[in-house]
C-alpha cells in the first residue's frame, strides 16, 4: 500500500516570513506523524529560503518514520547529508530564482556528477532516489546511476487543464512507473499533489510513497494539520 510522505517546507516558509521561531516544522513533522504520515520530507535549499540547517539536525533525532531529505547534488549538501545521515536524500534540481522546483533533474546531462553523488550516499547507507520526469531515457539513466528510487515529478500532470490533458500525462506516468519496476526501481511521486488529483494517480498503482506538502499545508491552515493529513491519507488508502 502506498504511503504519504509529509512535506512540511510550507511551515517553514510561513516562519521565515517574519524571521522568527514559529510555526515549527519540527513540530508539524511530529504531529504529521501522530495523524498517519510515514515518512517526512524537506529541501534544504542552498539559500536556506525556509528549511535551515538547524530543523535538519533536530527533525533526524525526533522524526520516527523515515526522514527523506531533498538537495542538489553539490559538495556542499552531499557532505551534509553524510554528517546528518537522514533515512533518504531524493537528489532534485535547483535554481536560486525558482518559486518552487520546476522540473525533474537531467540525469542524462549530468551523469557523472549524479552517480558520483549517488555512490557516496549509498556507501554511506542513505537510500538514494533520483527526482525525474516520467521520461523513458531518464529513468534508464537514473539506472545507471545506481539508485535505489526515482521520484516521478507529477507537475505537468497536475497542472493539465482539462481531462484529455491529465489522461495524456497519466499514460506517461503509468509507462515510466512500469519501465522502472522492470529495471529494478522503487518509484516514488510528487509536486502539485492535491485532495482532487490524487486519486486517478493513486489508482494506477505501483507507487511506493507520495510526497505532498503545499496542498496539505493549505488545507490545515483552515482544517488543522491532523485532519489535513487524514483526509490525504485516506484518499490516497482507498484509491
């Protein structure tokens, strides 16, 4: 059954905003958790726009599930991520300007530099998944990389207009969740999940773990976190 990775960089951000100690993704983690989440995500971006290293070294002593952490493959984070030892690092792209991450990473373009990464984490016991779009040629190069996982970015499913659109990019997305599996690769997914998208997607099957954040982050500002991770949990239970 597949499983809901909690993203909360969302309550870090709405943190960050004013500079000072609350609300405490620490803390949204711990009751995300409580209400069924099995497994927290965070990026810690190289301009620490809302995670900060401090959240990092406290969320790998109190998260109880699986901590995942999201970072660039740079020197820089692959030596964090061997210091803190988080349970997963999924590797995604990164640029300063971007609102949030705007695609999948170019495993082609960057073999080298990517199964370098990938080698030194695995060698360390992290779990290493690889955030992709469901291409066919960069899931076979995630392959070579020596991942454990990919990440399906779903971000041109969820922002499909209409019905024909979302069908096309869920094709796509069921081919790359079996050439995957064929090869050998655990498949996750994420980006611009929501409590209406979900379901279609979840209902293809053979997908580990989702991980959501914004839209459950939304949804508790106005029902409470614990609800919000129920309702996600469920729907993504009974799809």
């Amino acid at each position: 059954m597949a499983k809901l990775g909690l993203n909360v960089d969302h309550v870090a951000t709405v943190r960050q905003a004013r500079g000072g100690v609350e609300p405490d993704p620490v803390a949204a983690a711990a009751m995300g958790e409580l209400a069924g989440a099995e497994g927290i995500t965070i990026h810690l971006r190289e301009d620490r726009r809302h995670i900060q290293d401090r959240d990092l070294e406290i969320l790998r002593q109190t998260v109880k599930t699986k901590l995942n952490l999201e970072m660039a493959a740079t020197q820089e984070m692959v030596r964090i991520a061997l210091r803190v030892k988080p349970d997963q690092v999924t590797l995604v792209p990164e640029k300063r300007q971007e609102l949030t991450t705007e695609g999948g990473l170019d495993v082609i373009l960057n073999l080298k530099a990517v199964t370098d990464a990938v080698k030194r984490l695995r060698d360390s016991g992290i779990i290493v998944s690889l955030f992709v779009d469901p291409n066919q040629e960069q899931i076979k190069a995630a392959n070579k990389t020596g991942a454990d996982y990919i990440e399906l970015h779903t971000g041109a499913y969820a922002e499909a207009r209409d019905w024909a659109g979302q069908e096309k990019e869920l094709e796509a997305i069921d081919t790359a969740i079996k050439l995957a599996r064929k090869v050998g690769l655990g498949v996750n997914a994420g980006h611009g999940l929501n409590y209406v998208n979900i379901k279609a997607i979840a209902a293809l099957g053979g997908i580990v773990e989702y991980n959501i954040g914004h839209s459950i982050i939304s949804r508790a500002v106005l029902v409470g976190l614990d609800r919000a991770v129920r309702d996600m949990v469920e729907l993504i239970k009974y799809a």
